[in-house]
C-alpha cells in the first residue's frame, strides 16, 4: 500500500496472531492515540463543568443544555464518520486520513476550550465543544475500528483493547496528577489547573498520532457486497438497528457510560462540599486511575477463562456494589471514601473494555452474513452510545442537583441539598450498571461461536 508517512519500520499486515500475539512494540506504538485523546474526557466531564459555572457564572441548567445538545446531535452524527471511513479509498487507506484530519481539529478546540479568554459565553463553549467532539469522532471511530482489524483472534482482540485501555488510563494519570500537585500549591486556582490538564493532552497529541500512523499497515478491504454510492440516514440507521447483537452492547455501553457520567460530572462536588475535603478531590482521581492502570491486564486475565461477555457481568455487578456503599458516606469519612475509590479504580474499565474487543467479533459475524465489511461504523454506535450516556448522565444528574438546592457558587448549601447530591452520586451509578449487566446476559457470541465465523471468513477469503 502506497504510503507518505515514511515508516522507519514497515507497518504489519493485518493477521491472525501466533502463539506469542501481535508484536509488543508495535502494539505499545499504536495504543499511544489513545492517550491524548482519553485525557480530555475525564476533565471535560469532572473539572470543565465546574469551571465554567464558577468561572464565568454559567449556570448549571445552560450546561446541561449544551452538553445535552452537542451531545444528542453527535449520536445521530456520528455513525455517518463510521460509514464514510469504512467507504473511504485512498493511498493512505481508510483510517489514516480521518485520524489526521481529525487530530488537527481535536487539538486546536482542545486548545480554546482549557484556554478559555476573559468573559466567555454560552455560545463560545457550545462552539468549541462542538469543535471539539467532532475532532474526537474523526479519531476515535476509525481508531477503534482500525483496532479491531490488525488481529482476527478472539482473545488477541482483547489484548489489544487492554493495551488501548492502560493507554488510557496512563493519559488520565497524567493529566490528572498535575492537578493533584496544583490543588496542593495553589488550591482554588481552576484557571491553572484547566491550562495544566490542557498542557499535557496538547503536548501528546503530535507524537502519539505519528507513532500510531506507523505501527501497522492500514487495513484493506474486505467487503464482498456490492459498492454503493454513500450511506444515507435511514440507510445507516437501519444497519445498526438491525444487529440485534450490536444493539445489546451499545445500551449496554449507554448504561456503563452514563453511570461513569454522573460518577464523574458529581466527583468533585461530593468530595468538596459534601465530605468538606476541596484539596483531596483531584487526588483521589489520580488515585482511582493508578488503579485503573493495573485493572486492565487483570481484567483481561479473567476475560481470557470466562469469555468477554461473562467478565463484563461480574464486573458491571461490582460496580453496583460500590457505587450502593457510597450511600454510607458521611462528611469528613476519609477512610472510607479513598476505600470506595480505589475499588472504583479497579473496576472502573472493566465494562468498556470487553464491550470495545466484543464489537470487532460483531462486525465478523456481520461480514459473514452480509459480506459487508462495517467495523467502522459498528464502532462509531460507541459513539452513540457514549455520547447519549454522557449526555443523559450530565443533562440529568446537573439540572437533578440544582433543582434540589445544589448551587456550587453558592457560599454555604443546605443539608438536604447536599444528601441529594450524595443519593444521584451513588444511585444513578448504580442503578446503570445493573442494566447494563442485564442487557448482556445471555449473550451468545463467545471464542468457540466466534471461531466458527472466522473459519467460514477464513476460507471464502481463500476461495475468491
């Protein structure tokens, strides 16, 4: 494949692994995408909403509503990246030109958004957030479905999510222990603290896309069917609703990324005005992702005796645990609080995780029904999902608190308003992850099921 970027190693073809899995260093090479580009989640979701209402008086409600628009649309808009990626012929392949393209556009609104200039405005936010989570879309889509196609193994899939997982995690490490060192110094500095977490995920943007765009060969076409003119909305839309199995892990997805949502728009409320502990907050998240770190190769662990499905379950169930004991908070339990967070840690990546690696064994059991290759799209219904779940966790659980008398700005809240915080914080959670536990039970595409699919893909490709 006719290439510009000049890899000084040459990319691996895609393939079944050996004994031994994908090449180490070029799996390491390509999960460094995933860095800057998780590093903005965690701060757009616990750290910019807070910001912008106490910096610039944005009132909650107005918050909600952007994040609930911008979000919404981008669930509709967003299977059309995955189409169009998964349609797209160039020298450079499919992926590549969309990661690039969008990298440009992540960086510049990352930039205007943990950069904000004097007296923003609703619109201003709404633009670059926009900006912003059209950029992620250009990346994380093809990424995701890129990722699933440089192995055709059940369980390899799930080493490479675990790579892109620690990846991930080791991003929100990073750009959350400068905020920690910050609250220490100069606690109350939101604007510092915006430009440090903004700093570390703009200073990883460049490098991680060239090592990534080198690390293997871009996938080539696989698709049997026909070639059509372009995906339409209907069109689109009816594809992913007619993969039952899709179905089931994107509200599945929905429902782990929404609790994560309202876990994480309400962190730092909880432990500043609830627990009285405003120093503590950005280092009990640091704390949650170092353990976050060393959950992912345990997880995958567990995933390789029971099947991916079956380990999504248990770990959806131990969140619902965790998140329930949250009710037995009170202001100033220390012990407990960091207890509870490190459990949260360990669990937190175990749903997302196996649900990314089952969405490439989806797209194979697609193929071979349909003869159309749709990873790509089949990823972007991540993006549905996490942007409705986020959206719904953030355009439900802010307004939720405010209406009951929750005001950040405020100098001093009432009691009751403060245990209302505490019960969205702790029942939303976990009230989401028992659902999404319930949609994958039952769920009948394991190792021996998938086997079966890539012998039958296997040997057409073979035969034409």
């Amino acid at each position: 494949m006719a290439t510009s970027f000049a890899p000084t190693f040459s990319p691996a073809p895609p393939r079944a692994p050996s004994a031994k899995g994908l090449p180490t260093a070029r799996l390491a090479a390509f999960s460094t995408l995933a860095a800057p580009v998780a590093a903005a989640q965690v701060p757009i979701t616990n750290f910019l909403p807070a910001f912008y209402a106490k910096e610039f008086g944005i009132s909650l409600a107005a918050l909600g509503a952007i994040f609930l628009a911008e979000r919404l649309w981008g669930a509709f808009a967003d299977p059309f990246d995955g189409a169009l990626s998964d349609r797209t012929r160039s020298r450079f392949g499919r992926r590549r030109p969309w990661i690039a393209g969008g990298a440009a556009i992540y960086g510049l609104s990352t930039a205007a958004l943990f950069f904000p200039p004097a007296g923003v405005s609703p619109l201003y936010l709404g633009v670059a957030l926009f900006a912003f989570y059209l950029g992620w879309a250009m990346i994380q889509i093809p990424y995701f479905a890129w990722s699933g196609e440089i192995s055709h193994d059940y369980h390899e899939r799930t080493r490479i999510q675990t790579f892109i997982t620690v990846s991930t995690s080791v991003a929100l490490l990073l750009v959350m222990l400068l905020p920690a060192l910050i609250d220490q110094v100069r606690p109350g500095d939101d604007r510092l603290r915006m430009a440090g977490m903004g700093a570390v995920i703009l200073a990883t943007l460049v490098p991680a896309a060239w090592f990534t765009l080198r690390a293997f060969a871009d996938a080539p076409v696989t698709t049997t069917a026909p070639r059509q003119k372009g995906p339409g909305l209907v069109a689109t839309l009816r594809v992913i609703l007619r993969e039952k199995l899709l179905l089931r892990v994107i509200l599945s997805d929905m429902a782990v990324t929404f609790g994560q949502g309202v876990r994480g728009a309400l962190f730092i409320f909880v432990v500043t005005f609830y627990m009285g502990l405003p120093k503590l907050g950005a280092a009990l998240m640091l704390a949650q992702f170092i353990f976050g770190i060393a959950a992912g190769p345990i997880w995958m662990t567990i995933a390789k005796r029971f099947g991916k499905h079956h380990t999504a379950i248990a770990g959806e169930l131990i969140q619902v645990v965790i998140n329930f004991a949250l009710l037995l908070l009170a202001p100033g339990s220390i012990g407990l609080l960091i207890a509870l967070t490190l459990a949260q840690g360990l669990a937190q990546g175990s749903g997302n995780l196996m649900l990314r690696a089952m969405v490439a064994d989806i797209a194979d059991h697609h193929r071979l029904e349909t003869g159309e290759d749709r990873t790509a799209l089949f990823y972007s219904a991540f993006s549905i999902s996490l942007k409705a779940g986020m959206a719904l966790a953030v355009g439900v659980a802010l307004p939720l608190v405010g209406a009951a008398g929750f005001d950040p700005a405020a100098a001093q809240n009432t009691p009751a308003a403060l245990q209302a915080l505490l019960l969205v914080f702790a029942i939303g959670p976990a009230l989401a992850h028992l659902v999404s536990a319930a949609l994958l039970r039952g769920f009948d595409l394991d190792e021996a099921a998938h086997a079966e699919v890539r012998r039958e893909l296997d040997r057409r490709a073979a035969h034409a």
